[in-house]
C-alpha cells in the first residue's frame, strides 16, 4: 500500500455539496461544542453543506442507508463523510483479493484476524454484502462480499476516521476534544502546499525498489515549487524500522 500525505487548503466555493460528520452518542454528548466548531469550520472554510449524524443506531447498515440518503438528495448531496468516535467498524470477508498486500486463509483464521476491517462498506454503494453477524467482544460486524456485488472498487464518497483511544489512563474524550480544537484552528489559516510525504508498505507491487524509482520524479511534475526547498518530499518504506508505525506517525 502506499499513502501521500498533502498539506493544503481547499478553495472556498459556494455550498453546492454537502458533507456528513457521523459520530456515536456519547461522543456526541462529551464534544458537542467541539463538533459544532468542526462542522462550521468546514462550512466556512471548504463550502461544503454539513450533515450532522448521531449514531443511535450502532449497526453499519443503518448508517449506510443514511449515507446514501444524502449522497443521492438533490440538494447538496454528500461528497465525503468522517466518522467520529466508536462508529461501527465493518468487517469483510471473501474479498482479499481487493486488498494490495493482506492475504490470509479465511477457513484456518479465526475471522477476527483475517477479515478486512474496511469502510469501503460505508462509502461504496455499489458493492452488496451479506451480514455474518456481530462479534462478540470488539465492536466489529462481519459481512461477506457477495458473488453478485461488483468485484471492485470505486468509492462513491470519500471518508475518514477521528478515533482517539482511552490509554495510560488518558481519556479518549479529552483527546476529541483538544483534537478537533486544533483542527478548527488549523482551518482558519491559509496554507500552501510545501511537504509531501510518501510511504511504501508491506506487499506494496512486490515491494520492488526499482518500480518505485520514478515515483519521486512524478511528484516533482505535479508539485513544481517543491524543488526549491529542501526536504519538500519525504519518503518512508516500511523495512527501514523494525517499529516503522511509529516513525511515520510521527512524521505525520
């Protein structure tokens, strides 16, 4: 897999799409000031027409029917979607082959470990599952790619997550909220495009050196001004660290 990290500021435009801030209850409740300042920063800032969903349904089917609600409305249908907090995570089995680098037995795998935790569920409406059921200890919800699905992908929406965590004893509450403190501020200044960073995973086109050599001179041709500073682009592959997550982590 490969992941490009890009710095700017979307232009402002009239509000003719719509975007959906999906979030669990209690998330809700703890960083409902927070969330409104999120949501009307994004409405300044990106002029985008923000929906505002509070999960009370903790099923993944539910919030997908109210995600291609909006995405198919007349009036600024959605155009991408972040969910907040503990929302649902769709697990989905019999489609590795989707997947660039994660391959495992489904039949000798515990189903835990060896299916795909995706939101290609939420934001690809075309594809069909059917529900395995729930697990039985972590917030997860088994599906199966049908046979009549399509069989590949092709987002509708773009989508990403804000999940914060409870650990040594910090409160994933707090964390949300200094979080999406930061991020409004981080909206209301003018950015430019300056750093780009780029990271090859495991698996990644055979994890080849030399399919890669180009990639940077590429993103020279898209990103012209980066060539007069130094450290413009930055490049991680996952086999310079034993512990590589947290190295990128903090690169990010």
């Amino acid at each position: 897999m490969t992941f490009i990290l890009l710095l700017l500021t979307a232009p402002v435009a009239v509000a003719q799409r719509g975007f959906a801030i999906v979030i669990d209850e209690i998330s809700s409740r703890k960083a409902a000031d927070e969330v409104k300042a999120y949501a009307d920063a994004i409405e300044k800032t990106q002029g985008l027409q923000v929906y505002t969903i509070v999960d009370r349904w903790g099923v993944p089917d539910s919030i997908r029917k109210e995600l291609y609600r909006l995405y198919t409305q007349k009036k600024n249908p959605i155009e991408g979607a972040v969910f907040i907090g503990d929302v649902p995570i769709a697990m989905v089995r019999d489609a590795q082959f989707m997947t660039s680098a994660f391959k495992m037995d489904q039949k000798r795998y515990d189903r835990r470990e060896s299916s795909i935790p995706s939101d290609r569920f939420y934001d690809d409406f075309d594809l069909r599952f059917k529900p395995l059921g729930r697990d039985s200890v972590a917030p997860y919800f088994y599906y199966s790619l049908t046979a009549e699905s399509p069989q590949k992908l092709h987002a509708d929406i773009y989508t990403g997550r804000i999940r914060p965590t409870d650990v040594d004893g910090t409160s994933r509450y707090d964390k949300l909220r200094a979080y999406l403190r930061k991020v409004v501020a981080d909206k209301q200044q003018k950015h430019v495009l300056d750093q780009v960073l780029y990271f090859g995973g495991h698996g990644f086109i055979s994890e080849s050196m030399t399919a890669r050599i180009d990639e940077k001179q590429g993103l020279y041709e898209h990103f012209p001004w980066l060539r007069r500073q130094q450290n413009g682009i930055g490049f991680i592959d996952h086999s310079q660290a034993k512990e590589v997550k947290m190295t990128l982590m903090n690169e990010m």
